[in-house]
C-alpha cells in the first residue's frame, strides 16, 4: 500500500509539472497576444493620426506633377515666341520688330497657360527681356542689330564687354555677376538663390535699355539675344530639361 501511494504522489507531482508548465506557457501566450494586440492597436492609431500628412503629402506631389506638365507646355509656347532672338534666325531685329516681339509675348502672357505658372525663379528674367522690348520699341530713333559676329560664345564675350564697360553703377555690375553665374553652369542653388539674382538682372538690363542709342549694331544685337538666352536657360533649368 505504502509503494502505491509513492507512485500516487510520484504521478500527482508529474501532473502539477506538467499542467504548471502548461498554464505557464498559456500565460506567456496570452501576454504576447496581449502585447502584439496592443502594439498593432497603437500603430492603428499613429497610422490613423499621421493619415491627414501622408494624404497632405500625396496631394502635394500629385499637384506637383500637374503643375510641372501644364509647365512645360506653357513654357514650350514662351519658347517658340523667343524664335526671332535665335542665333540662326533670319528675321531682321529693329524697333518694330522689338514692338511686334513684346506685343506677342504678352499675348503668351495673359494666355490661360502663361503667366500664370511662370516660377519665381524665372519670372525676373522673363520681365528682364520685356522691359528691353519695350524700351527699345519705344527708342526716338529707328534702330536695327548686326547678327554677323557668330556664334552664342561670341555674343556671350561681347555683350559681357558691354556690361564690363558699363559697370561704373552697381545694377550692371550686378548683371554682369548674374551673367558670369550663369556661365559656370553650375544651379545647384537655383531654388534658393534665382529669385533675387533675377531681380539683380533685370535692374541692371533695364539701366542697359535707357542707353540704348549708346550701343552700336552689334553691341545691340549681343544685348537682345543674350538677355533672350538667359531667358531660355532659365525655363530649361525651372523644367530641369537639360543635364547640368
């Protein structure tokens, strides 16, 4: 009797091990359940606060995309508009020809897909040239341009000369650091530093203009398709259409 009472306690004990180490092993389950509810429940609720911003953010890149593609349809029509300012252009440039351009580049202007989306970037430089026009349009004398010095680097050098020459105030020496900005190629800092140095630029271009009568043929010519070419640059770097 005494032996069967060992094997009784001896198959009780293995019971209570047994079924100790089961509740054991259900409590631990249950607690991780538990904490993998509670983590999933808390990242429901970050998910469902950050929700607005991730929305904010999506709408904001879709816009993005939007405004870059209506962008580059504005800015094709301002480019085909700036054709007589080329260097390969064989229309004559002179007072009415300066009128008939800034007529037409208002017309793009205050078109439904103009202005409107010009960047603050480009926007001086896209007025740096109208007022130009329209100075020039306005002159008392009739005027035209000598293209024949060549290529884009030959006009670059002589109107760079120019400003040079005529840097004595600080609007065109200004316009003679933007132009040597523009000559590095390097815009790494466009978004942050284009604005105001578009404003350096069109100040000095429109101290240019009013001295107008003083610039020879070819002088006037280099200042016309030069100021046009900033102008083109600008929109090619807002469109990031070229590699620099």
């Amino acid at each position: 009797m005494q032996e069967l009472n060992t094997i009784l306690d001896v198959l009780t004990l293995i019971a209570l091990t047994i079924g100790g180490g089961a509740l054991f092993l259900l409590r631990a389950g249950t607690e991780a359940a538990v904490k993998t509810s509670a983590e999933e429940a808390a990242k429901a609720a970050i998910r469902q606060l950050q929700w607005p911003a991730e929305l904010a953010r999506e709408l904001q890149k879709t816009r993005g995309v939007e405004r870059q593609e209506l962008r580059y349809k504005s800015y094709g029509a301002l480019w085909q508009k700036l054709r007589p300012l080329a260097l390969y252009d064989d229309k004559v440039i002179n007072r009415e020809a300066a009128g008939e351009m800034s007529s037409s580049l208002s017309d793009w202007y205050f078109s439904d897909c103009g202005g409107l989306l010009l960047t603050p970037q480009a926007r001086s430089f896209y007025f740096s040239l109208q007022d130009l026009l329209r100075a020039t349009a306005r002159s008392a004398e009739d005027w035209d341009t000598d293209p024949s010095a060549g290529s884009d680097g030959e006009q670059r050098d002589t109107f760079r000369a120019l400003l040079a020459a005529k840097q004595t105030t600080g609007s065109v020496g200004e316009a003679l650091a933007v132009l040597d900005y523009f000559g590095r190629g390097n815009f790494e800092d466009w978004q942050s530093t284009a604005a105001e140095r578009g404003k350096q630029w069109r100040a000095g271009i429109g101290e240019l203009a009013t001295n107008w009568g003083d610039l020879d043929r070819q002088q006037r010519f280099a200042t016309l398709q030069q100021v046009g070419s900033i102008l083109r640059t600008s929109l090619t770097i807002d469109l990031e259409s070229r590699v620099y």
